[in-house]
C-alpha cells in the first residue's frame, strides 16, 4: 500500500515539473523554446490528458451554444450533440496519451472553443 503511495507522489511531481514543457514556447508565450521530440511528445501526452480530463465540459457547452439559437429544442439537439463530442473528445484523448511518444498536431480544438 506504501508502495502504491509513494508511485502516485513520485508521477504527480514528476508530472507537475514536465508539465511547463508542454507550453513553454509558441503560440503559448513564453520563450521561443526549439521543439523537439521531447517536447512535441510532452505536449501530445498534457493535450490527451487535458482531452480526457474535460470530456465532461462537452455536453454543457453544447447545450449552452444550443440555447443561444433554439432554447425549445437545445435540450435535446445539446444532449446528442455534446454525447457526440464527448465520444470524439475522450477517443482522442486515449489515443494522444497511448501514442505520446510518436509527436503529431492537435486533432480537435479546446473545449468550449465556441461553436463545433
């Protein structure tokens, strides 16, 4: 059980010291940091957690840009579409953190980026 503990202390400080490597540069500020396949990796891993992390915001957001145009049917025409995104969201997600250390682009904008 100890052991167990002391994993989880050492992967959320690991991850925690990692994780301003993943927006050190770019369209992000910071310094112009070189990307490299370390850091394109550590990205790719942060976008799929923070994918997976906000699958839930999905559906409120689409509810909500659904009321702004119809709030008789945003309650349903939301639902669908934000069990829809969320589906994309999550599987795009454990796709980026399975396949972290082969670097790629963003698949999908943030969450409640405005209309999908």
């Amino acid at each position: 059980m100890r052991i167990g503990r002391i994993f989880i202390s050492v992967f959320v400080l690991g991850a925690s010291a990692l994780a301003p490597l993943a927006f050190a540069g770019g369209e992000h500020g910071g310094s112009q940091m070189s990307h490299g396949y370390v850091s394109d990796s550590i990205g790719k891993l942060g976008r799929g957690v923070v994918n997976i992390v906000t699958t839930p915001a999905e559906l409120s957001c689409a509810i909500y840009y659904d009321f702004n145009d119809n709030a008789w049917t945003a309650p349903i025409t939301g639902t669908v579409k934000g069990a829809v995104l969320m589906v994309r969201r999550a599987l795009v997600g454990v796709a980026e953190v399975a396949s972290f250390p082969i670097p790629s682009h963003e698949w999908i904008p943030k969450v409640c980026n405005g209309k999908s």
